[in-house]
C-alpha cells in the first residue's frame, strides 16, 4: 500500500514537469562524491563527451532545462560505467531537483546533477 501510494506521488509530481518545453544544453556541471575519502569534485561534462572519476567512466549523453530558464531544474541523461567493465552501473535520466529519484547505486560514488551549461 505504501509502494503504491509512493508511486502515484512520483507520477503527481512528475506530471508537470513532463508537460513543460525543454531545450537542449551543450554541457553540464556534475558533482562527486568520494564516499571513502569525503572528496568532492565538480565535473564538467559536454555532450557526447566522457570523463573519469575514480573508477567510474562518466559518459553525458544529453542536458535538458526549461525553455527560457536555463537556471532551471537540470535534466541529464548519463551512462555511468566502471573502468574495465563494459555494462553500465547507471544508465538514464538524473534530474537536478530530484537527485534520489533516480540514483546511481554504487558503494563508494555518488554522482548527481548541479545544472546545465547553456553557453
């Protein structure tokens, strides 16, 4: 009963924002978190672009905002490999506002959107 009432919030809330125009972005700001050492670091990532950090490859596949408002909630679409592996450990969209919703599950890294880059 509680799963389904989670459910249904998500898609209450999630409604308008499905409903708003977007624009594309050339790049976003990503940020790290080292959970071992406490480190963190800001990754700024272009479209169709990778970069390492630790031992995860991130590759940023698409920054989505708000038409008119590129300070507005982020929306990144990431994939999210180990070094040497080739199946990814998160595959999909992470949204700036809503960075729990959809999280990258990994032990020692958090990774998550700040905003997108539009210059």
């Amino acid at each position: 009963m509680i799963r389904a009432l989670f459910f249904l919030s998500i898609a209450f809330l999630a409604a308008p924002l499905q409903a708003q125009e977007v624009s594309s972005a050339p790049a976003a700001i990503l940020r790290g978190l080292d959970k071992l050492d406490g480190s963190v670091t800001d990754i700024k990532l272009a479209v169709g672009k990778n970069q390492n950090f630790g031992r995860l490859n991130i590759t940023l596949e698409d920054c989505r905002y708000p038409k008119g408002n590129p300070a507005g909630n982020a929306f990144a679409f990431l994939t999210i490999r180990e070094n040497g592996k080739d199946d990814p450990v998160f595959q999909g969209w992470m949204i700036a506002a809503a960075p729990a919703l959809d999280a990258l599950d990994n032990a020692r890294y958090d990774v998550w959107v700040l905003r997108c880059i539009t210059e």
